[in-house]
C-alpha cells in the first residue's frame, strides 16, 4: 500500500529561506510562483514539466492554500511586488 501524503506539511514558510514567504517544502518554489504562472496561462502539468521535483499534489496544494488564504496572500504579493519595482527603480537611477 502505497503512503497517504499529509498535504499540510507541503507548504511551509522558514525564516530566512524565500524571504519567509510559503513555499512547497524541499524546494524554494513559493506559493506565489505557482499563482503567477497559473494567472499567465501555465497549467499546473506545464509547472511540472519546468520543475519535475516537485509533484502535482504539491502544485495543487500551493493553490489551495492560495486560496485558503487569498486576501491575506493578495496584500502580500502586492507588497512584494511594490518592493521589487522599487528596488528596480533604485537600481536604474544608481546605473
């Protein structure tokens, strides 16, 4: 008989590691990622394809998490992005 998967201990967030953000656990693949690449248009077997190490239970689970938690995660990305537009700016003006 094959193991049963406890899918709450697929995603975690550990300080230090992906900014503290949710990530599939064993890998530096967040929640976030996964999110971005389905509102492009990527389906979650294409996701597997670029990175088979992960696994198609845990692909689905960041998405359910996602949405478990899609208010809170919302305001986060946005944040993230912000930072990441800022930053960029920052970099141009210093090049």
């Amino acid at each position: 008989m094959q193991a049963v998967t406890d899918i709450g201990k697929l995603i975690v967030c550990t300080p230090g590691i992906c900014g503290g953000r949710p990530r599939i656990d064993g890998s530096r693949i967040t929640v976030q990622y996964v999110v971005n690449e389905i509102k492009s248009g990527i389906t979650p077997e294409e996701i597997l394809e670029d990175k088979p190490y992960l696994t198609l239970a845990s692909i689905y689970t960041a998405l359910a998490y996602y949405y478990a938690n899609k208010e809170a995660l919302d305001t986060e990305f946005a944040a993230y992005n912000e930072e990441c537009r800022h930053l960029e700016v920052e970099y141009r003006k210093a090049n």
